[in-house]
C-alpha cells in the first residue's frame, strides 16, 4: 500500500513500495510518443527521490521497430532512472521540466509499447 503526505502542491504526494511495477510514459500530445511505455521496478525509496529499474523484455520470435514483448521480467544488471516529484502533474517523473517533456511514472502494472511512427 502506497504511503500518502501532504504535498505543497496541489496534488497528493504519494510514495511507492519497493517492489511495485510501473511504466514510464510522456504527455507530449503527439499521440505516437505517448503511447510508448517502458517497465520499471521500485528499487529504493527516499523522501525526495523514487529509483527505478527497467525491466528484461523477452521476445520469442524475431524483433522488429514494432514487436511487443511476449514476457517482462525484472532485470537486476536494467538501467537505473530516479524520479522526482512533480507537483504540476501530481506524478513521480524523471528529472527535467513538462516543456522538456520528461517520462512519467504509472504505478501498479508493467507494460510495454514501443516507438511505431
């Protein structure tokens, strides 16, 4: 069960389990780039700071630009991200401002989507 405090913001700040799956995604409003959704796990929590570690597709047949996974599976050697609070959009996200455009973390499943335009 996530735990809750009061943010500064407008939104509720919330913090993750370790453990928990997500997918980081963008809000750019180009429809092609905000479907794609990359899987991560919580690996440490902190006040400021959630890391996260992108998990092992695995694919059963041959990849293309727009093969799904067949399986996601953690990854203990996957690239690590930290993510910060983002009070404007209430979500835990990767560093940089909403007009850079960073990934946003959706807790709760991993999913996959990649880049097809």
């Amino acid at each position: 069960m996530a735990k809750y405090i009061r943010s500064s913001g407008l939104k509720e700040k919330t913090y993750p389990n370790i453990g928990d799956k997500l997918y980081l995604r963008q809000f750019t409003g180009n429809e092609f780039a905000d479907m794609v959704k990359r899987p991560y796990t919580v690996i440490k929590v902190e006040k400021s700071k959630v890391l996260v570690q992108e998990c092992e597709l695995i694919f059963n047949g041959p990849r293309y630009y727009n093969t799904l996974a067949d399986k996601i599976v953690e990854d203990k050697n996957g690239e690590i991200q930290e993510l910060t609070w983002h009070r404007g959009r209430g979500l835990w996200g990767t560093k940089g401002r909403d007009a850079d455009y960073p990934e946003y973390a959706i807790f709760g499943e991993w999913e996959f989507f990649p880049y097809i335009n």
